[in-house]
C-alpha cells in the first residue's frame, strides 16, 4: 500500500529528527573525554589547605567560595576530617566547575555533617551527609600584576 504524500513528509520528519538525536549524542560523548581530561589535569594541581595559607604562595586572589558533598562512598572508613578535606577530589572539582583552571589551591577547608531532619529520632551519625566547603584562590606571581592581590 502506497503512503500519502503526507505520511511521507511526517516519516521523513521522524527519520531527520532520529538522525539529528544520533549525530548530537555522537558529538557529545566525543567532546566529553577532553572535557574531562582538563578537569583531571586541573584538579591534580590544586592544594587543599585547612588554614588560610599555603607554604610557598604568599599572595593569591581570592575567587570565592566553593561548596559539594564530599565522602559519598558509602565503603569509605575515614576517622577524621583531615582524611576528609585531604581527599577532597569532589571540592576539587566543584571548584573547577565553578572557577575554571584558575584555581591553584583551596584554603580555608572545612568539612561539616548535614544531619536529615525526616529520619527518626534519635539520629545516627550516617543520617545525613557530608559537605566540604572552602575558598578558591589563584597564586599571584610577577607575570600577573593586572589583578589585586591579597596577601597572607
């Protein structure tokens, strides 16, 4: 049986669209590994101090705060919050997402426990989760003499 000229135009318009959707994903997933390897390169630079300093650099532009959830792996047995903070890729990250490659360090690092007020009383230490927080800064040095300093 013959299609009309309509049926035709819409299976045609269903086929594009298909197409379309494909090529998109295609180019996505092709774009997203260099993405990613940017993110590794940068994140494995940064510093992660939970004082207001970092050996070395005495001078940095602050960027502004940065805030996630850290320590989701649930099989993760850490004692302290220094393991934490120390093993903060997830902050890492989140201060890429937010500041680009400019981060070089995170200070004032700090770890807290956002309690889930719905669970039952009495909460329990796993009620909840954990969120890191801190200040990105960018290292001054003398080639960057266009951007105020502040020093520490």
């Amino acid at each position: 049986m013959a299609l009309t000229k309509r049926e035709e135009v819409t299976q045609m318009k269903k086929l594009s669209i298909l197409v379309l959707g494909i090529l998109i994903t295609g180019c996505a997933q092709a774009a997203r590994p260099a993405h990613e390897a940017a993110m590794e390169t940068s994140t494995a630079r940064m510093v992660i101090a939970s004082d207001g300093t970092v050996e070395g650099h005495s001078q940095y532009v602050t960027l502004g705060k940065v805030r996630t959830r850290c320590m989701e792996d649930p099989a993760a047995s850490y004692v302290t919050a220094t393991d934490i903070i120390a093993d903060g890729n997830d902050l890492q990250r989140a201060a890429y997402q937010t500041y680009g490659n400019e981060v070089d360090a995170i200070v004032d690092a700090n770890i807290f426990h956002v309690s889930n007020y719905a669970q039952r009383y009495p909460l329990f230490y796993d009620e909840g989760h954990f969120e890191c927080e801190g200040t990105a800064v960018h290292f001054q040095d003398a080639r960057v003499s266009r951007i105020a300093a502040r020093s520490h």
